[in-house]
C-alpha cells in the first residue's frame, strides 16, 4: 500500500480552475500541484523540488489549446 504524508494541503485556484497542492513533509521534500481543467479536458500534475510560488507561476503560464 503507498501512503503519502504531506505536511501542508492547500486548497487554490488556478485561472480559475480549483486545484490542490500538497507541500514538502518530513519524509519527503517533494510537492505536488494537480488540477483538472474540465472545459479542455485535461488533467494536470506538477511534482518537483521547488516552491509552492514557483509552481504556481509554472501553472499559471500555461495555456492549453484545442486544434
């Protein structure tokens, strides 16, 4: 069984899209951002060693597009 410990759970939006990000915790130093953008149909995950503000600003610069 995986079982995931997060120190910090954060409830956000991005563009306007709910999102959920989980910060660093004594186990581990990585985090994670997820969020679905149900009217293009995608489902979004960022997970590195970085700041809940880099991630963020990764999120908000991206623009998805249907061709």
């Amino acid at each position: 069984m995986l079982t995931l410990y997060f120190l910090l759970h954060e409830h956000l939006l991005i563009n306007g899209v709910s999102a959920e990000y989980y910060g660093p915790s004594e186990e581990s130093d990585t985090s994670n951002l997820l969020w679905i953008d149900e009217e293009m149909g995608v489902f979004c995950t960022l997970q590195g060693h970085i700041s809940k503000e880099e991630m963020l600003c990764i999120a908000e610069g991206m623009e998805f597009s249907r061709k």
